[in-house]
C-alpha cells in the first residue's frame, strides 16, 4: 500500500519549518510527499527547498506553480500528481503529532473511504489551548452530533448540511480521489467535495482523536471565530444574520451531490432537500412570510426541519 501526501504552500515561511519537521518525524513514513507552492510571495518556497535539499528528502517533491490557483485549485493540482492508495492533506502552519499517519492508517479498514482525525487547537506562539465544548456536538463544536466510539460514520444528510472537518486533518483513498478530479469544479472547498464524495459510498468516517495541532492565527480565523470563542449565542446570531447565504450554499451542496452516481433514494433526498432550501431562501429574500408561515403549517419543515428552524426564517425577514 502506497502513501502520499499533499501539501499546499502559500505565504507560510513562519510557520512551515514546524510543520515540514512533523512529517518528517512521522512513525509511518509516507511514500511520496508532494508539495506546491502558490506562486508566494514570501521565503516559503528557498526554506521548503533548502529543507528537502538538506535531509535528502529524495522522496519529497516540491513545485512552484507558474499561475496562483488559489487554495482549492492547488489542492486539486496535488491530488492530480499524487500516486498514492491512500492521501493524505496537509497545510502549511499545522503540526502532526508523530503518530498521525501510523494510527490513522490502523483506522482505515475497507469500509473507510474518507477519515477525518480530530484536532488541538494551537495559537501562534504554538501553544495548545482548549475551547467550551457545547453540549450534543464534538470535534471541537464542528460536528453537530454526540459520538461514543472512536470512529463514527457520518452520513451524507447531515454533510449536505455542514462539513464538520478541515481537510488537514483527513486522509482519502485513491477512489474517492479519481471520482473528485471527474466530477469537481471547485464550487465547494475541496475537504468538502471529497467528504461528500465518500458519504454517497457510506464511506465518510471521523475519528474521535486529536492526530493534529491546528494553528489559529490572523490569516486563517475565518469561519472558526466563534468555534474559538465558544460562543453558542453568538453563533445563533451570525447563522441568523447570515441566514440566505448558508441556506444558499447548502443548495450547491444539494446540486453537487446530485452530480454523483446517487441511488434512487439520495437522488430523492436531494432533491426534496434543494426544493425546501429554495423555497425558504426565496421567500426570505422577497420577505414573504406568510407563505413561510403557510409552508411550515404544511409541516413541510418537518423532514429538514425544526420549530427553531421556522422561527429563525422568520427573523431573519423581520429583523
């Protein structure tokens, strides 16, 4: 069994030593480790090459693309060049505990398409830290169910919904890897597309243990302040605030999935979610809420749905 790894480079000359030195340290070494530097504009690419050059990391391959393709292109041109059965992602600033690859790997059985590992949190001077954890969810409040075991399948529902894992803690098979290059056009960022991908195949899996360091810093925080934080109130607010935009961003996960070679029941599925998401985006747009009102009476909430949901449609008109 061959095992790459990707790794993307864009302005990380701070941080990228650390990072480079956790894979390098590995106990499980991987097969081929290929790195991409997005045209940077900073030292990353000299440090990443003076330190392959320097531990005679014949193994190691590092490219400097000609055009910036952005985070989700660059991965994709990774996973384009690496040969592996098994890939894993990486990014620049992080830092593996020495064990990542060897425990992830003892996970993988045949039914693991996808696995994502869960995560410390780390600051920029590289010290961990810890976050409230909210009741009902785990991996650091990103994944919205209770888990008992240490792997866990997630289910293409609940992912049509939210992803619940960044792709630097995740390690994907080939197959899920040829399947992403067919059918992506980078509407979803990448971790999300391949998570997708694996969950029509009941291969989507988390594993409830912490494989990495991930550092927070000023150029990566989006999205994770309140995670961070661990301010349940404040984000109520922001996903009240920012109602539309979610709510229109789970139709083009809808629309991705129904890009794939579904069965006739999550053909189904996706279609009944997309046309409850549609209709609930339009009539907040239009600031229609009798026929919010009309609809929810219809019990047409109740599949997707909540009270709380309904309630939250509702303000975001008023509001």
């Amino acid at each position: 069994m061959r095992i790459s790894v990707v790794l993307a480079i864009y302005n990380g000359e701070k941080y990228i030593i650390e990072q480079l030195e956790s894979i390098r340290k590995q106990t499980y070494q991987p097969d081929e480790v290929i790195l991409i530097d997005d045209c940077s504009t900073d030292d990353s690419y000299r440090i990443t090459h003076q330190f392959i050059d320097g531990y005679k990391l014949s193994h190691w391959k590092l490219i400097k693309n000609e055009n910036n393709l952005g985070y989700r292109g660059n991965f994709k041109k990774g996973l384009s060049l690496v040969n592996g059965d098994i890939i894993f992602l990486s990014d620049q600033d992080d830092r593996w505990h020495e064990n990542k690859i060897e425990m992830m790997l003892s996970y993988m059985n045949e039914n693991v398409l996808t696995l994502a590992s869960s995560f410390r949190f780390m600051n920029q001077k590289g010290e961990c830290f810890e976050v409230r954890k909210i009741k009902g969810r785990s991996n650091n409040n990103l994944l919205f169910q209770k888990v008992s075991e240490n792997l866990t399948e997630i289910k293409m529902e609940s992912l049509l919904e939210m992803n619940f894992s960044q792709g630097c803690t995740m390690a994907i098979r080939k197959t899920v890897k040829d399947e992403y290059l067919k059918v992506t056009k980078g509407l979803l960022p990448h971790d999300w597309e391949l998570n997708i991908i694996s969950s029509i195949h009941h291969g989507c899996y988390y594993l409830d243990i912490p494989l990495i360091d991930y550092r927070i810093h000023n150029n990566n925080t989006i999205g994770m302040d309140n995670i961070v934080e661990g301010s349940i109130i404040e984000e109520k607010k922001q996903r009240v605030n920012e109602r539309i935009e979610q709510t229109e961003l789970q139709v083009k996960n809808a629309d991705f999935a129904l890009t794939l070679n579904l069965d006739d029941e999550q053909k189904k599925y996706c279609l009944r979610y997309k046309d409850y998401l549609t209709f609930r985006v339009n009539a907040m747009k239009k600031k229609k809420i009798f026929s919010l009102i009309f609809y929810f009476m219809k019990r047409k909430y109740k599949e997707f749905g909540s009270v709380k949901t309904f309630v939250g449609d509702i303000i975001n008109i008023i509001k």
